[in-house]
C-alpha cells in the first residue's frame, strides 16, 4: 500500500460514540420492523428492513470509516463523501418506511412519556407538515449545500472537527427533507403531482450542475484548506478540484435525473391508459 494510504489508515481510529449511535439506531429498527411485521407483513417486506440498515451503512461509510480521512486530504473524497450523505443514504433510510418501527422498537415508557406527547403536539405536527412540503424542503436541502460550499464556510468546517461534524449534520437533514416528498414513507398521506416533482428534481439538478461546473472550470483552486495542508497524495489542488467536480457533476446529476426520467415514464403511461 503506497506511504500516503497507509498514513490515512494508521491515523485513523473509529468513533466510537457515532458507530455506537447508529447501532442502536438499527437495533431499534429491526425490533420495530419484526414487531410491526406482525399486523403489516405486506407494507414492511424485508427488502424495506434492508434498505435501511444499508443507509445507516452509508452513513457509517462515509464519515466513520477512514473515507473521512481521504476527505480531509482531497476534495474529490470530500466530495464522495458528501454524496453518501446527501444522495444515498436518505433516499434508502426513507424507503424502510423509518417512522414506526422506529417508534415500536423503542421502550414503551419511552414512547408513552417523551414521544408521544410529542407526537400529539399539533404545533409540532403542523411544524413537521410544514418542513416537508416541497417549497420548504427544496431550499432548506439547495441553501444547506450552496452554504457550505462558499470558500468561507468550506475551509472554516475542515479547520474545525465539531463544526466539520455539524456540517455533516446539516447535509444529512436537509437531505431527508427533499427526499420525503419524493418517497412519501408511510405513515404519510397523499402524495404531490407527478410533474411537480419533476421540476422539483430537475431544480436540484441545476443547482448541483451550476456549482460543479464552477469548480470544474475554475481556473484556480476554490479552497484555501487544500493549499494550507500538505498533500502526500501529489495531486495538485485544481486537478483535484477538477476531479472532485466531475464526480459530484455526474453522480449528482444521475440521483436527480434517473427518479425524473422514472416518474416521466409512470405519468405518460397513466395518460396512455387513460386515453386508451
């Protein structure tokens, strides 16, 4: 293994309070999933038990395995990196139907005590309709990206762990709030129109292409982070810069694009049908 790999492994370590967060994580799903299975075996087949631990191992990929340390040497790993968290794994999370199992799974006085009061809260409620309706949930994911890819914010989260942590966060959540209209996990009701989500994707879509086309045709690195700190890998930083624009280029535009070109195809066979 060449110096520069094996350093990123020897100096990395697991983080034991996240790898031990997104255990429990799973283990209170799979209690909720074989619980619910009971009532609703049909709603909840295993492929939906499968979805989400592969999400929790998304995440668990992306920033508690030593991804998270090519991330901090190289901008296209970053960028890798932010993928995972912002385009595989909610979409998957979301497709396990998280919501109850989730719930069943935890401690009954939990639920009856801290939960459910919650749940019952109709500002709480209506605030959480609020915050997944399409408008709210495309900016909140759009503005959460753009944010912190201004040079400014960018270097600021890599300089500093928590708020590189913080980062992570923010990336996670806006996510699972674009991705919830699209999915519409049960126990949520109704659904938008088809082609409204269309526009919602190909939104995004220019939003993620107008930024990577930036980075790729730059004519300078972006980052200050990756001019300040030695690189072993001897990439140069707009060749890196350049690479890591194409990736997020392609893949993001396939994760937005793939879903639209989906959707269209079920909206014109409905037409055909209805026509016919």
């Amino acid at each position: 293994m060449p110096p520069a790999y094996q350093a990123i492994f020897d100096e990395w370590s697991p983080p034991i309070f996240l790898i031990g967060a997104l255990i429990v994580v799973a283990l209170v799903y799979v209690l909720g999933w074989f619980a619910i299975r009971k009532t609703r075996a049909a709603q909840f087949p295993a492929w939906r038990l499968g979805c989400f631990l592969l999400g929790l191992a998304v995440i668990a990929l992306a920033i508690a395995s030593p991804l998270d340390g090519f991330a901090d040497a190289l901008l296209s790993a970053h960028m890798v990196e932010h993928l995972l968290l912002m385009s595989f794994a909610p979409p998957l999370l979301l497709l396990g139907y998280p919501v109850v199992p989730l719930l069943r799974g935890l401690p009954r006085g939990g639920v009856v005590w801290i939960v459910g009061p919650l749940v019952r809260s109709k500002v709480l409620r209506r605030f959480g309709h609020w915050l997944i309706t399409p408008l709210v949930a495309w900016l909140a994911m759009n503005l959460m990206f753009l944010s912190w890819h201004v040079p400014a914010a960018y270097d600021f989260a890599l300089e500093h762990e928590h708020w590189h942590e913080f980062e992570h966060l923010c990336f996670l959540g806006s996510s699972i709030l674009f991705w919830w209209p699209l999915l519409r996990p049960w126990p949520s009701r109704g659904g938008y129109a088809g082609w409204l989500l269309i526009l919602y994707l190909v939104m995004a879509d220019i939003v993620n292409t107008l930024l990577s086309a930036f980075l790729a045709f730059c004519d300078r690195p972006v980052y200050g982070y990756y001019l300040k700190e030695p690189n072993a890998f001897g990439i140069l930083p707009l060749s890196d810069q350049r690479a890591g624009a194409v990736v997020m280029w392609v893949v993001g535009s396939l994760v937005f694009l793939v879903p639209a070109v989906v959707i269209t195809f079920r909206l014109l066979q409905n037409e055909g049908r209805a026509g016919g």
